[in-house]
C-alpha cells in the first residue's frame, strides 16, 4: 500500500477534543491507557495461540517496553503481541467506536466466551496519548503475517491520518508520542518508572525498560542496552488465596495505605453473578488522622481487568466505611470510567452492597468471636472507629440491623464494651425498655441525678458521651422488641420494677407537697415548663427533664456549641421531696432564692451552662452568711 491520507470518522474528531480537554483531568493517564492496550494486544495473542502456535514465531514470551529519547522528545511503547494489519490499522485507529476487541470477541463462540473475558478492549484510550503528543505514529505486523506487510499509521489528531505498508520484522505494535512543547517531564526514566508502578504494576506481563546507570565521568544517568521489568507483573488479588501469605497480605496494605502497622483484619473474595469482581478488603489496626473528614475520598483503590483507575473510589464503599482499605478490579466496567458513571452505574452499586457486606462480616467475625484475644480486637476497633461506624445506623438502612448489633457501649454495670444484646440477656424480669442517658463526658452520665433510682434497683442504664449519639438516637429506636427510652425524659415510669407501696407513697407524697410545688411553678415561671415530685432520685434534691419529644439539654448544648439554633423549650424540674434541702423551702424566708438555687443545681448537675452565674453566687452566697 503506497502512502494514504484518510479522514477520521466524524466521531473522532469530537472525541479527541474531548479526551484532550474532559475525558483525562490527569495527564498521565495516556501511558497507563496505552501499556494497558499493549497487554491487551499480548492477551489476545495468547488467546489465538491456543489454537495456533505458529503466532508466536521465534518470540513466545510476551512483553511490553517502554522506552525515550529525549533529543527526539519522543515516548515508545511497544508489544510483542497480536498487531495490526493494514486493514486493521485504519479500522481500529480511525474509528473511534470500532473496536479490534470487539471484533475479535464477536467470532469466538461457546465456552471460548467465558475464557475471553479476561481480554481487555482497544478502544478510546488509545487517543489519549494526544494529551501530551501533537503527533503519534504507530508501526505494526499482525502475528503471522510476512515482514512485507507491516503498516505505519500517523497523525496529528486532528482531521485525517496518513497510512502505509512497510516491511516489519518484529511481531506486534509500537507506539511513538512525539511530545508537545511543554511535556518534557516525561522524557525522564524515573517519572516514567512511577507511573507505570502506580497504575500498571499489576499487569499480567512484564513491562521492560532500559537500565540507567550513573556515569560518574560524563556526571549523568546513562541508558544501557539492558531491559529490566519495571512492575511486579503479578496482581496479589488475582492470585488463589492459598498461595499467598499473611506476610504478603501485610506488605500488601501497608504498600497502598502508608501504615506502618499489620491490619486488623482483611479480606480477600473473587464475586461471581450479575457484578464479577474481586475485593481484598483491610481494616487498619488505628484510625488515621484524618477519620473525621466526611469529605475525604475513600481508601479503596479501582481497577478494571487489573489496570489502575482510581485510588480514591469513594462510590464503591459507603461514607461510614471511609477508613477501609483496599482494591476492587471489577470484569465489567469501562476502562474509561468516571466518577460520575460511578455513582450511576448498576454494576457499582452492585459492587458497593456486597463490598459493604463483606467488611460487616469481617467485624462480625471479631465481634461475635468468643475467643478473648479476638473481642479483644474488636474492642480495640471499636475504640478507634466506633464512632464513625455509628454513621451508619442512620445512613445504611439495608444494615440497620448488623450496624446495630455492632454498636457498643458504656454502662453503670461496665465501663466499655456493652452490646444491645448482652442488655437486653441482663434486663430485669418485668423491664420493658433499654435506659439510656446522654452527656457530655463519661463522670456526668455517671455521676447524673437522673439515674439514681435506677442504680438503687440494680436497673443497667447506657452511657452514651459521643456527639454522634443523640444523632444516632434518632435513628434508633428499638432493638430486638424493646424501646430504648431516655432515662432523662418524662416521669419516670418503672411499671412492675416499682412496688405498689413506692407508688402510693409518691402519689402521697405529691398531694402533701402541692402547696410547695405551687409555689415552686410560681417562682420559676419563666424557667421551667413544670414542677413535680419525682421518684427518680435518690441522693440529689433536684433534676432537670425534658417531655418526650422535646428536645434534651444535651442535644441543645451540641447545637449551641456548632453555631446552630435549638428550638426553645423550658425543661421540667423534678424535686426529691425526701431531701433536707427541699423539706427547708417550706415556710423558709428565702423562698424564690432557694428556689433559683435548687434549678441551677440541677442544671450544673446534667453540664448546662447558667445563664446569669453571678446571681447564682450572690444567692448562694446569701444563704451562707444568713
């Protein structure tokens, strides 16, 4: 064939101006595209050859090579694979949608389908190498074709390429990049060595480059005639689980997350059905520094057919799940897939729920295990990302279940490590409800008057001191039958847990004192909603509720603290009638004094802030000195 100049197909122009300008935000990109067609080209040489040997001439191993020329300001990367005719040279590389892949596919049949999947597509990607190049030119020969038919191809990437036979020895394709001005930072082994470790290293081949050498008289590195393997050629999740080692799985997570430390625990699964996709999934032994930022992108690296897409694919794991580590090579996504297809694809979401599974599973196995070094664990991970994992509860509502049979807490029985399980095993014969109070540290919810009654009857009440808590609360509600009721919300109703003659003393006990809490209501009008009589403590004379549905103190004082509004409601103030400091309000000349006193009290006690703390001291100090 003499030397050709043909148009693009239409598409194509329209592609690369939107290759070189949206498709690729990192310049980079091209050279992983384009070693990942060159595996792709080897791939289905290897195929082929199954049934033809004689394709691979006088060089059965397959390889790529990467090489420069920096006085050209060029960039090779060639195979020894299936190549190209003429005829396919200008099919394939001057139509955008026309895929050699696609071709090849569609004339295999029966259970040769199956074996083809691993068998990667030519498609878009090769176009962007006009990111970085203002011309590219390709020299090819297609396995078992003579050396008088090869072919070169050449363009610019705008409106037409040229096309010619030449005579080709070697089998395969090389792809030249003559750079733009501008892109000389690829003219360097080592920046090109990078890329390819961080987005090829777990091609199926070797990928060689030429050895460099530092030559001390000419005070620079040299390029030698030997070609060395610049990746590993052999991704760790593609192999069978049982030819691997824990070391290997270790040194395996610590090269893609940075730690320093072995993992908790991880997971290695290859998922077959409607997605098919392999996970090897870590959770990290300590939460890194930056836990706390909702915003930062996930800790799971995508590949597709084992080339590196993303290494922050935060679609494929949920928020909740933002401290897991690890690798998803998904069989069937495009090697071109965007954030955007991410969020939209079925295939992930696919990927997503049973990725989230299988990490639930994994702090299952810790959580559920009754060897004592694995709770262990699991305590140890709870106290490093409990609080993130409580997200959950309200965000993942096909887990709620699982999340919640993995939330832990503090309790007046036990300082850490209290399940909703173990609970409701302790619950009381005739308790309805799961008790709990919220605070702002752990020595308030356990030194809080509203507990009392509840520690007096041996009644196990939750601790709950994160800020994520009273959020969490929202979300639930009951667990295994039972409500979980605030200990610091309405009258407190014990049901059967209270014996007759406490209710009827405190029925007695209201009636005798009603002139005192008439004017108890009038002094504190503009504070409390109410003033009654309570059961509930013990020790204290006083504390604070709130009406169920109201907002609590707690929650009120988080929103304070944030910068944001709460609703304004007046809490309930409970009085311990049996107390020598409510019994003294009786006839007693500072009255409305004591009154404020025993309100500020009681608001001190559950960590509210006094409105007006000089008053309080002016009373206090009043009371002192009469």
């Amino acid at each position: 064939m003499d030397k050709q100049t043909l148009s693009f197909q239409a598409e194509v122009k329209q592609i690369l101006h939107l290759v070189t300008h949206s498709l690729y935000s990192n310049k980079e990109i091209f050279l992983r595209e384009l070693v990942s067609n060159a595996s792709d080209a080897c791939d289905k040489l290897r195929f082929e050859a199954l049934n033809n040997a004689a394709l691979f001439e006088d060089a059965p191993n397959l390889e790529v090579r990467v090489s420069f020329d920096a006085e050209a300001k060029t960039i090779t990367i060639a195979d020894n694979g299936i190549g190209l005719s003429a005829d396919e040279a200008v099919a394939n590389l001057g139509t955008i949608a026309k895929s050699g892949t696609r071709e090849f596919m569609a004339a295999l049949d029966g259970d040769k389908k199956k074996d083809a999947q691993l068998i990667g597509q030519f498609g878009v990607g090769f176009y962007s190498g006009f990111i970085v190049a203002d011309r590219i030119s390709v020299e090819s020969r297609r396995a078992g074709l003579p050396a008088e038919q090869g072919v070169r191809w050449s363009s610019e990437g705008s409106g037409d390429f040229e096309v010619e036979t030449i005579t080709r020895a070697q089998r395969g394709t090389s792809v030249t990049l003559h750079l733009r001005e501008g892109e000389e930072e690829f003219l360097n082994g080592w920046k090109l060595k990078s890329v390819i470790g961080k987005y090829s290293d777990h091609i199926s081949l070797p990928i060689l480059m030429q050895k460099e050498e530092w030559d001390a008289e000419a005070q620079k590195q040299v390029v030698r005639e030997e070609w060395v393997p610049v990746n590993k050629a052999a991704a760790l999740w593609t192999r069978s689980k049982s030819d691997i080692t824990a070391d290997e799985y270790t040194e395996f997570y610590k090269q893609i997350s940075y730690d320093t430390e072995a993992p908790l625990a991880y997971t290695h699964n290859r998922v077959e059905g409607r997605s098919e996709y392999t996970q090897l999934l870590y959770i990290p032994a300590k939460a890194p520094f930056d836990l706390w930022n909702r915003d930062k992108r996930g800790g799971v690296k995508l590949y597709v057919k084992r080339v590196f897409i993303m290494d922050d694919a935060e679609a494929l794991m949920p928020v909740y799940l933002r401290f897991v580590k690890g690798v998803i090579d998904s069989a069937d996504l495009p090697l071109n897939v965007s954030r955007e297809l991410l969020q939209e694809s079925r295939d992930v979401k696919a990927i997503r729920e049973g990725s989230t599974k299988r990490v639930l599973s994994m702090l299952e196995g810790l959580a559920d295990n009754e060897d004592a070094a694995e709770k262990a664990r699991y305590a140890a991970f709870w106290n490093d990302f409990g609080v993130v994992l409580k997200e959950g509860v309200g965000e993942d509502h096909a887990n709620h279940e699982r999340l919640t049979k993995l939330l832990r807490f503090a309790s007046t029985q036990a300082d850490e490590g209290v399940s909703l399980t173990d609970y409701v095993a302790r619950m009381k014969e005739g308790q309805e409800a799961i008790y709990y109070i919220t605070a702002d540290s752990m020595a308030a919810a356990k030194s809080s008057p509203q507990i009392e009654i509840f520690r007096k009857k041996g009644i196990e009440v939750l601790l709950l001191i994160d800020r994520v808590d009273e959020w969490l609360l929202s979300h639930l509600h009951e667990f295994d039958g039972k409500a979980l009721q605030s200990v610091a919300k309405g009258a407190v109703d014990l049901g059967s847990l209270q014996d007759e003659a406490e209710k009827k003393q405190a029925e007695e006990t209201a009636t005798t004192f009603k002139p005192v809490l008439d004017r108890l209501k009038e002094a504190l009008k503009d504070r409390a909603k109410d003033v009654r009589v309570t059961t509930r403590l013990v020790d204290s004379p006083a504390c604070l509720v709130v009406e169920e549905g109201d907002m609590s103190g707690h929650l009120a004082r988080l929103l304070k603290q944030a910068g944001q509004s709460a609703p304004k409601s007046l809490p309930t103030l409970e009085v311990n009638a049996d107390h020598a400091l409510v019994k003294r309000l009786d006839g007693n000349a500072h009255f409305e004094d004591l009154a404020h006193i025993l309100f500020d009290q009681a608001l001190l006690a559950e960590g509210g802030q006094l409105e007006d703390p000089a008053a309080y001291v002016k009373r206090v100090n009043a009371l002192l000195v009469g």
